[in-house]
C-alpha cells in the first residue's frame, strides 16, 4: 500500500467516525428532547399555577380591604345583567383596580395570548382585535355564570361555596396545556387551593371551549360558571 492509498484510508476511517458521532448525537438528542419537553411544560404548569393562586390571593385581598369581606371586584361600566359581561373582564377588574399589577399574571406561559404588557387590558371589548375581550388578552377563564351583583351594580356577591372553581385555564381557543386527550387544565378554587385536573378527570371536550355556552342552561360541568 502507498503513501496515496494509505492517506485515504486515514480520511475514510476519519469520515467514518464523524458519522458515528452524528448517530450517536442524533440519538441522544432523540431521548432528551421530550424530556426536556416534558420539564418546560412542567416549569409553565408551575408558573400557571402560580398565577392563578396569585389571583385568587388577590381576590381575597379585595374582599378584606375593599370589598367589605363579601364582595369581589366588579368590571366598570358593566350592567347587573348575566351576559354584560365575561369571565376574562371579572378577572381584568384586579388589574384595572390595583390589586394586580403585573399583567404578566393574567397570561398562561403555556399560551400564545399577549396583552402587549397590559396596553390590550382596557375598558372594552377588543373587538377592534378580532374577538372578544381576553380571547387573546387574558388566557385564564373567571366567574361569569349567575354571579349576581349588588342593587346598584359593580361587585359579585360572595355567595360561593369555599370549593367552588374562581379561575382556570383558557377555555377559549387552544387548549392551554397538551390537548383534549393528552392534557389539562390548572383550575383554582375559592379556598385558594389549585389543582391540575388532566383529561382523564376532566372531560375536556365539554369543559373546554363550551364553558358557558347553551345559555340559559350550559352544561353542569365542573367548570360551568367560568369562561373567557
């Protein structure tokens, strides 16, 4: 064997270990790759539910410092009327009041919604953006069903039992986490306490995206008084 032939064997054996190297990469990527997946999925269903326990948190905060220990914050220059308003506004009303400064809260990481760092979190319904108000402004569903106001408007009664559901993910548009057979919803009740109800505990198909509708009598599932 020459001197020639001798050089390209080295280069085949060279070239050879670059492919092997490449596999191997290629493979382990393969197995990681879902499992880090899987951990960021895991860190935004955390922060989601820390969100929403901040929410709740703050609504207690309004009953106790401004809402006589009954009443919660009510969206401004809505009617006493079901209807008047929806689950998204109930919830903005933290936001406009200053319980809740951080807009941030109001947003799921596990969702594409923006409300451009609280400029979309206004006084109307942002149909001038394509839908309805918190259809991409707030992607966490509120009290909306028969919550029933004072005589003269502007706060909802606290006449809820202590394991009635306040908020949940969106229930309007993508389903938040994974999917209607692979997946979830994060819901927080008014104890404060949250929980991570999966498709298996959940029919998602009922409770997502029909939350509130049928009205006058939408479905009684668990997250019926709640929508976007």
């Amino acid at each position: 064997m020459d001197k020639n032939q001798r050089t390209a064997v080295r280069g085949s054996i060279t070239l050879t270990e670059v492919i092997l190297v490449v596999l191997v990469i290629a493979v382990v990527a393969a197995l990681l790759l879902p499992a880090l997946a899987r951990q960021r999925e895991d860190a935004r269903r955390l922060r989601c539910r820390e969100n929403l326990s901040l929410l709740a948190k703050s609504v207690l905060s309004y009953t106790l410092g401004g809402g006589d220990n009954r009443f919660f914050a009510c969206p401004l220059g809505r009617g006493q009327q079901v209807g008047t308003y929806n689950g998204a506004e109930w919830l903005a009303a933290l936001y406009w009041t200053g319980r809740v400064p951080d807009p941030d809260l109001f947003l799921c990481p596990s969702t594409l919604d923006t409300n451009a760092k609280g400029k979309d979190i206004g006084y109307k319904k942002a149909n001038d953006r394509g839908g309805v108000f918190g259809s991409q402004t707030i992607s966490y569903a509120g009290m909306w069903w028969k919550s029933v106001t004072t005589r003269t408007g502007g706060a909802i009664r606290d006449d809820f039992p202590p394991d009635e559901p306040m908020a949940c993910d969106d229930t309007q548009g993508g389903i938040n986490h994974g999917n209607a057979t692979n997946g979830g919803m994060n819901v927080v009740f008014l104890d404060n306490h949250v929980e991570f109800k999966t498709a298996a505990e959940l029919d998602i198909t009922s409770e997502h995206g029909s939350v509130g509708q049928g009205f006058p009598n939408p479905p009684k599932t668990l997250l019926w008084r709640l929508r976007n």
